[in-house]
C-alpha cells in the first residue's frame, strides 16, 4: 500500500504539471479583449499599454485567463511611460484589497514615481483587486498570476483535496484510513493545510517568473524591490534605495541584499534616518522592503532543492535556514535604521475577525507625521557592522507533503 501510494502522489502531481503546461501552450492562441472594448488595429505599442481583463465566468476560464494574461503580459501605462525603468518593484498580494488601496496610495505619493516599474503577483483572483490596479495611471503596471493558486484547484492538490489526511489525523490512522499523504506529516505529525502552504509557493514561484519570464524586465541590471500588500512606503524612498546604492558600492560591496525596511516603529526616526548598518539576513528583522540583484537570485536557485524540501511554511525562514548552510557564505544585508516600509497589516495568515482598517490608517497617518522632519537624508551613513553569521531556527513545520516539495522544484521547469 505505501508504494501504491507514493506512485498515487507522484501521478497526481504530475497531472497538475502537464495540465498547466498544456494549457500555457494553449493559452498562446487564445487573445484577451482588453478593457476598453475592441482593439481593432491597435499597434503593438497600444495594446502593450491596456491590461488584459480575467474572465470570471467559471473556474475554467479564470484559469485559461490566467495563463493567457501571464503570456501576454499587457503592461499597463507602457504608452505613458515609455523609458526603462529606475526600479522595479514587486508586490504579493492575497485578498486584502483596503491593504492593497494604502499601499497604492503611498506609493502615488513618492518621489519619481513615473519612473517605476510596478509588478502584482497575485495568488487570489477577484474582479475587485483586478479593477484596483488596473486604475493605477502613475507608473507602469504588470499583472502575473500565480497558477497553482489554490483558488484555482479547490477540491484537488494544491488545494486541498477532500480524500487528503486531516491535519491532526495521527499518521496511524492515516494509514489506516488510506489518505493521500498518510505516509507524508511534517516534523510535529500534522498534514498539509493547503492556504498554509501557498504562501512559500507563491513566493518561490515569483521570484523564478520575475526574473526569468518578465519581458518588461529585459535588459533591467538594477535591484529588484520585494514588497507585500499590507506594506506602506514612505515618500522618500526612492531617494533613499539610490542612496543606500552608492554607499553600497563604496562601503559594502559584498551585501547581496538590500533592506529598506525593519519592524521598529518611528519613533526614534528623525535621529535613524540617515544611518544604515550591515549584518546577516535574518527572517525577523530583514524581510520587509527586500532587494536582491540578478546575481543574489542566481544564488537562491542554486539551493531551489533545500528550499522547496525544508520543513517550513514560512518563506523567510527558509530563506534563513538556507542561508549559510547550503549558500556556503551566510547572506549579507544593507539595513535602514530608519525604515522606509512600513507593515500595516494586523491581519495576518492566522488572522480570525475583522480587520481594523480606520485603527490602522490613523496610525500611518501618526508615525509619517513623526517622521516628516527626517526624511530626505543627504547623504548615508555606516554606523555598524555586526558579524555576518548564521543564525538556524527551530524550523516551523507545514512543509512536510512531497507533493509540495515535488511542484516547488517544478517552477524553474514548469511556469
């Protein structure tokens, strides 16, 4: 029975990966009508410039959609803004569409924003989050779709299978009962949770497509900015990411990571807003306002396997378990003292109840008034450098399914 169960697993996911290739080369030949109705004898130029719509008609059209939208890749604004872009920034986003609005609106407010390529990796399909950012007019604007959203597969892996294994079942039973992953529970004897998971596979996913299949980012050598929906950027942001770059190349030529953000409040910002410090990347301090090179992707992908089999649901702890053990020299990350990216979300994955969305606007509104008098720095400056040394955790399980394992080595192969 346990082999029969192991070939059960790998087939299941190995339909899930010809069906999306399959329908990726069908979605080749499918065009998209774009908002604005017909397009007619559009030039390329044009139509590169409206976003595709999704059909939300039923699931299998959402899904064609979407494989169609992430071939197409209609770059919204490209007619406005024609010139290559200073940064490119990449929001994950889920479902918390008020989120999503203050982000936007913090981002219209910076500095240079015409300049920026903006991004949304999606892992929830919605026509309201699709029509918040197709309104975007300040920048260029790129849609990608994550296509093993859960969303997409309800009653089937990555989802959440009916006939899978309750996630305190203890495995005894579970192979009694003959579940799907009987033979597979994480370190603490649980079993997947499919909105558990997705979250590392979003992540994974996004860095693998932005870097190898974005067209836009053709010919791009500069940092890519990694943010979330419940992120808000304080206007100078941009000045401060150019220059955290020449004190970079002047200081610390060896920090593969930049990180514009950190969790402390702004209370002591006008002393720390000029000030930045370098140290190893940990998952606690460093993963909000990220920004990796080409070359620190590279380094990632290199450890796709350690990354997509470690017994973690988290993407940044993985990150750090990785970094310093299968990444031999343990990553080493610029840091604003002052952060330029705040987290406003008090609703997390794990989050039950309403969200108090007026509570957190207030107190955006309060720390950017505290903040006002310290930003815009002239220039940088070191203040610290602490050791760059690798720090390992106690890992937090939700990753112990081989079926996971299996789809996240896939994404290289298989987008």
């Amino acid at each position: 029975m346990r082999i029969r169960l192991r070939q059960k697993n790998s087939l299941t996911l190995l339909a899930v990966g010809v069906a999306a290739l399959l329908l990726f080369l069908l979605s080749a030949h499918v065009f998209l009508v774009p908002s604005g109705g017909d397009t007619g004898g559009a030039t390329d130029r044009n139509m590169h410039s409206v976003m595709a719509k999704l059909n939300f008609a039923s699931l299998s059209l959402l899904t064609e959609s979407i494989y169609a939208a992430n071939l197409k890749q209609r770059v919204l604004n490209a007619d406005k803004y024609p010139e290559e872009p200073q940064l490119v920034l990449v929001v994950q986003v889920h479902d918390r569409a008020d989120y999503l609005k203050l982000l936007i609106k913090s981002l219209e407010s910076s500095d240079e924003v015409s300049s920026f390529l903006l991004i949304f990796s999606h892992d929830f399909f919605s026509e309201e989050i699709d029509a918040i950012v197709q309104g975007i007019t300040f920048c260029k604007v790129l849609q990608i779709y994550f296509p093993f959203s859960t969303q997409l597969y309800p009653n089937e892996f990555p989802g959440q299978d009916p006939r899978d294994c309750p996630r305190d079942m203890s495995k005894n039973d579970a192979l009694k009962t003959q579940c799907l992953n009987a033979e597979h529970p994480d370190t603490y004897g649980h079993y997947r949770e499919a909105f558990i998971a997705q979250t590392k596979h979003h992540w994974w996913w996004k860095m693998h497509f932005v870097w190898e299949r974005v067209q836009a980012m053709q010919g791009y050598s500069g940092f890519v900015l990694f943010l979330e929906e419940d992120n808000y950027v304080l206007p100078d942001f941009l000045v401060f990411y150019k220059l955290m770059l020449e004190l970079r190349e002047q200081k610390c030529p060896d920090c593969d990571m930049l990180a514009l953000g950190n969790h402390n409040d702004l209370r002591d910002f006008n002393n720390l807003s000029g000030k930045v410090m370098t140290t190893g990347w940990m998952s606690t301090k460093h993963n909000i306002g990220m920004a990796i090179s080409k070359e620190v992707y590279y380094k990632l992908m290199g450890c796709s396997n350690e990354f997509c089999t470690y017994d973690d649901y988290n993407w940044d702890w993985t990150l750090q378990h990785i970094s310093g053990t299968c990444i031999p020299s343990p990553l080493k990350v610029l840091v604003a003292q002052g952060s330029r990216v705040l987290h406003t979300g008090d609703c997390g994955l794990h989050h039950k109840g309403k969200c108090d969305l007026k509570t957190v606007l207030e107190k955006v509104m309060l720390d950017i008034q505290m903040a006002k008098h310290g930003l815009y720095p002239s220039s940088l400056l070191l203040t610290a450098t602490e050791a760059v040394v690798h720090e390992e955790h106690t890992k937090n399980g939700g990753w112990g399914d081989v079926r996971d394992h299996k789809l996240c080595n896939n994404y290289a192969k298989v987008l």
